[in-house]
C-alpha cells in the first residue's frame, strides 16, 4: 500500500489525539544515620533540622538501632515508618545494601557527617578504616554517600589521612566554615563543598520578635579544645562578670541571670559558674539540662545569653535573645571560623582580650541593630542551605 504525504499527516494528527504516559520519575531514599552526641541538645537541633528539610525531597529512613537512646530519637520526631530497627551499624548497613538491590532504578542515599571531627585515637582511625572498606560496595550499587555538616578541627596526621581515604568514596561533602573548608582541601578531600550550618533552618518562618528583657543566660563548657585549663575558666568567668557589670550599670538596676546548660557534661561546669556569681548577682542556676522543648521556654525570657556553645548561640535569637559569644579565639575554632564567615564578628569577646569593654558597649548599646543583623544573616544561610539541597536532590520534573 502506497502512503501519501497526506495520510501520515492525518495518521500523526491521529496519534496526538491518544493520551500519552508520563514516564515514571525516580524516588529518592535517604538512609540516615543517626550516630552523634546524644546527649548534647545542639546535636538534636541540627540533626531534626536537616531531616524535616530531607523529608521535602524524598523518603527517610533514619538507623534506630539499639545503642540510640529512645528519648533522642523521640526529640528528633522521627517517625514510625521511618525507622529502621536494628542491632548494630551493620545490621544498618545491610539494609542500605538490601534496598539498593531492589531499587536500582531509584535514588538511594546514605546521609551523615553533622558534626565536629577532631584528635584522632586509633579507635577513630580504625574507624575510619573499617567505613572505607565498605563504601565503595554501596558505590558499585549505586548508592550515593553525602556527608553534610562538618566541622575539623585539629587532628592527628593517621586521624587526616583516614578522613581522606574515606572521602574518596564520598559523592558529596560538605563542611559548614571556611576554615574547616581549608583543612578539607589541604588532607586531599578535593570536592569538599562549603554549606552553612543547618540550625539556621531550625524553626524556619516562625516569627523572630527581639526581648525587652534584662535577663541575662549563662550557658557555658569549661573547656577549650575538650582541654580544661583553669586560666581560661578564670578568665571566662571574668569576662561574664564585667558584662554583667556593664549591664547593670546602664540599666541602673540589678539583673537576673539564668544559668543554665544545654549538654549534660556542662552541668558539673555550671554549677561552678553559678557558685562563683551568686554573691555578687541575682543568679538563678536550671539544674535540668535544657532539651528542645525546652528552648523557647528559656530564651524567649532573656535579653541576651552569653555562652561558648555555637548551638545555644544559634538558637537563643530565635526566641528573642540576642546572642554574645564569649570564646577562646584561637581555640574555639568551630566558633570563630562561623560567626567570621557570616559576618558576626561583632557578636564575638575574646576571654583573653584584655580590654572587652568597647566591644560589650557596643553590643548593649546597639542590641537591637544586632538582632536585626542576626535574623537578616539567618534568612541569607538558610536560603544557601535550600539552594544547595534542592540541586543536590531535586528529581525536577517528571518527564513525558
């Protein structure tokens, strides 16, 4: 049979007038692991943080093995159905790999890495060792290792050679300060990316409403670098009493301080503090750890909170209180490398300079310049966080 010029018009005309089937988009399938400081509240922020913004893009199923604690996994509200129950990282790990095998045609992620990583014990290393032998398996099925959230601080040479043997298996990485950003590159992780902490999207939209308070938060560890020195506990102290002393002096009145901790380890420590100011300030010492829950509780009654946690300085302002970074410069240096790389140095005291006074002045003088300076810095990071997860995990459209 002869066709015409004609009748495949009319065939193609033909064919357009039948519904067409969407081709079947991938699923993405984030396996999350849940190993961090369990006792530490700053962990649980950010960890809930980026699984709320994970669940936008895809599945979770987050390692609820054993050795988590129940009350953790419940602060981070995961879910039932995105639980996975096992004994141990290896029973966890065989999960990864059985879904893998069965999911070929979708998008199968292992997430992990909030954090700081720092010193280098052989138990780290060795570690380190072991999560190397195993990564390039998930590679070969196709599964995609993003680490995310990092920090480094001063490690052994055997603690930077396993982070970048480990890093040769991973798709994507990313450190939360330049600093750290340096370090990455200088051990030979060279596809290390910057992404700004994810506390900034913690509470994200909820209405950010300056206090008028006087109340004054302490929240502090007694350390630098994981080291106790009792100069800098002395100097620590100092600084918090000549702030208090400028506070009072411009408000003409005694002020109420709050002390209290976020991470269980710091209770010892702020007891101390509070023994140290009570005969001189009106001070009232929390002697629970604060959790989640607890955060607007606490923060939304203060003026400001003076602390040397990064997670209580990048939560307090949520709730009203302005942030004062009372830290070790050199040695602080989670700390320091993130309020430099957003700009916030004004936020920060040296405990070892000499002459804060100008510095404390010009945060009580210009507190609410300052609190607009944080809310503004935390919807430009937060807005970094969104884009860099939607490249990273957007499916995009679905194809026709």
């Amino acid at each position: 049979m002869k066709w015409t010029g004609e009748s495949q018009a009319c065939v193609s005309r033909a064919t357009l007038k039948f519904p067409y089937k969407k081709e079947k988009r991938s699923v993405n399938y984030f396996f999350y692991q849940t190993k961090t400081k369990y006792d530490n509240t700053g962990d649980a922020l950010i960890n809930k943080a980026l699984i709320s913004e994970l669940r936008k893009y895809g599945r979770v199923f987050a390692n609820c093995s054993a050795y988590i604690p129940v009350e953790f996994l419940e602060e981070l509200e995961i879910r039932k159905d995105e639980q996975i129950i096992c004994k141990n990282s290896r029973q966890f790990a065989l999960k990864i790999i059985g879904h893998a095998l069965l999911h070929r045609q979708d998008n199968t992620y292992i997430v992990s890495g909030l954090g700081d990583i720092y010193g280098g014990g052989v138990k780290k290393v060795m570690r380190n060792v072991l999560s190397a032998c195993v990564l390039p398996v998930y590679s070969l099925l196709g599964v995609k290792n993003v680490r995310i959230g990092r920090s480094f601080g001063v490690m052994t040479k055997a603690m930077q050679w396993s982070e970048a043997l480990r890093g040769l298996f991973v798709n994507s990485y990313f450190v939360r300060d330049t600093q750290s950003l340096q370090r990455c590159r200088s051990m030979g992780i060279s596809k290390v990316q910057l992404c700004p902490d994810m506390s900034w999207i913690y509470e994200e939209g909820t209405e950010r409403q300056e206090n008028a308070s006087d109340v004054v938060m302490i929240n502090m560890k007694g350390s630098t670098l994981n080291i106790k020195e009792q100069k800098y506990i002395d100097a620590l102290i100092k600084k918090c009493k000549t702030f208090l002393e400028r506070l009072e002096k411009e408000k003409n009145k005694k002020v109420h301080v709050l002390v209290a901790y976020q991470v269980s380890e710091d209770e010892e420590f702020s007891q101390y503090i509070y023994q140290r100011l009570k005969d001189e300030f009106d001070v009232e010492f929390v002697d629970t750890q604060m959790k989640l829950g607890d955060l607007r509780k606490y923060y939304s009654h203060c003026g400001y909170h003076l602390s040397n946690r990064m997670h209580s300085l990048l939560s307090g302002y949520k709730y009203g209180s302005l942030p004062v970074a009372l830290i070790d410069v050199k040695n602080h240096l989670k700390i320091a490398a993130t309020l430099k790389d957003c700009d916030l140095d004004e936020f920060m005291i040296d405990v070892f300079d000499e002459f804060p006074e100008s510095k404390m002045d010009n945060i009580l003088t210009n507190k609410s310049k300052l609190y607009r300076k944080i809310t503004i810095c935390e919807v430009e990071q937060a807005e970094k966080i969104h884009r860099i997860l939607s490249r990273e995990f957007d499916r995009g459209e679905e194809k026709e």
